[in-house]
C-alpha cells in the first residue's frame, strides 16, 4: 500500500468526476470549465495525516504538444 495522493478528480463543465492518475493525459479546452478536485477519497490508506495531505495537494501539469509547438 502506498502513501500519500494517488489521484486526483477532473470536473468540466458536463458536472461529470473523472479520476486522474499518474501518467494519465487529458485535452483541455479553453472553452470548458476545468476543475481539479483532490479529497479524502484521493488518498492512499496508509497515510498518517490524511487531512493535512488533501490540504496541502499540489499538482503540475505538462502540456506535451504546446512545448512540442515552441522546439
């Protein structure tokens, strides 16, 4: 069992939660509403101090094609 965040979810402006996992590569559209949702769900069971986890969550994202755009 691991530690820490193992996912995140994905909200747009359709309401419906998609999971985010490491690795995981979604379009975003500058039309849409992105929201990203991280809660007690997202976290791995062996972690001690759940709530501090999901108050502290950070995330990064790469835009893989717009830096593929800029070379």
């Amino acid at each position: 069992m691991g530690k820490g965040l193992e996912y995140c979810y994905w909200k747009t402006n359709d309401g419906k939660l998609e999971k985010v996992t490491k690795g995981s590569t979604f379009r975003l559209y500058t039309s849409d509403k992105n929201e990203f949702i991280v809660n007690e769900r997202c976290v791995a069971p062996d972690t001690k101090n759940v709530k501090f986890t999901v108050d502290n969550a950070r995330w990064a994202f790469i835009y893989n094609e717009f830096f593929e755009s800029i070379k």
